[in-house]
C-alpha cells in the first residue's frame, strides 16, 4: 500500500514539475529591471524572458515584442532555449512512462520485474528533466546576481530575479523529487 501512495505522490509531482517546466519556458519574466536609484515614481518595468521582452508602462499596459532573428541571440540564450525545450519535451514522456508504469503495476502484481522497467525510466527521465531545468534557471540567476554586484554595469541596465527563476528552482525540485521516488522502487 505504502508503494503506491509513493507511485501516486511521485506522479503528482512529475506532473506539477512537468507543467512548472513549461511555464518557466514561457514566462517572460526571467530577468526583470531592478529599481536602485532612490526615485520612488517608476513608468516602466521590462522583462526579459527566453522568446520576448515585455514592458509594462505604469502598470497598465503590457507590450511585448518576440526576438527578431534567431542568429542575433546571445548563444547562451540560444543554449537556454534549447535545454528548456528539451525538458519540455523529456518531462512530457517522463509522465507518460509513469501513467504506464503506475498503472502496470495495478494490473500485475506477481511481475515484479516488468513493473520497475517503466518505474525506473520514469525515474531516471525525471531526474535527467529536473537537472536539464536547473541548468538554464541557475545559470541565469548566477549572471544576474554577478551583474547587480558589477559596478562597471550601469544601474539602468541591472537586473534582478524573475518569478520564471523561482517556478523553475521549484519545478526542478519536483522533478527531482518524482525522479528520486520512482528511482527507489
């Protein structure tokens, strides 16, 4: 009993990993503009995400511009792109191998071997997914950070952590979490 309550937690976890990995992907609120000075009275927020840059002006309205061209993306950026997609993608068919391995396991109980077939790539895809998004989330963070503390970065041009950094530390976590479960069976 105790093995499926742990299959189930599992599966809700990859699935909340799996759904915070595509809203870190989407968000445009990776970067967002930092306000130091000591003017209090602010008109403009930007946003910069993986796919678009976003301003708000005073909170009222929203404009937001896709990337121009591919090739004039910084290749760090380029890389982000990349590892998001794939752990969209990884995350997707990790739920999927759970689903079939937690419902292989309600139907035969006497193979246990065929059970941990699917458990196990289940948990190995989420973990290798938690990993993929802790990649671009850290990385990000760590150049923010380094460019708020820089003093040859001029303060209109600093930034600091965005709602996306902190969806995908959790969503990360989640997966590891899942990953960790179904690797224990």
């Amino acid at each position: 009993m105790a093995c499926c309550v742990l299959q189930i937690t599992g599966l809700i976890f990859g699935g909340v990993g799996m759904v915070g990995t595509l809203a870190t992907t989407i968000m445009p609120q990776w970067r967002v503009s930092a306000h130091i000075d000591s003017n209090i009275v602010v008109f403009e927020t930007i946003w910069e995400g993986l796919w678009m840059d976003c301003v708000s002006h005073l909170g009222i309205r929203l404009q937001c511009k896709f990337y121009d061209s591919v090739l004039a993306l910084p290749q760090p950026l380029e890389a982000f792109r990349a590892l998001m997609c794939i752990a969209v993608i990884l995350s997707i068919i990790s739920f999927l191998m759970a689903i079939v391995g937690v419902k292989y396991t309600h139907r035969t109980k006497e193979d246990p071997r065929g059970i941990s077939v699917f458990i196990l790539a289940a948990g190995v895809a989420f973990l290798l997914t938690g990993i993929l998004v802790l990649i671009p989330v850290s990385w990000t963070a760590g150049s923010i950070i380094h460019d708020f503390y820089d003093p040859k970065v001029p303060t209109p041009l600093k930034r600091e952590l965005g709602a996306a950094l902190y969806v995908g530390w959790v969503s990360a976590a989640l997966l590891i979490a899942a990953g960790a479960m179904y690797c224990s069976f």
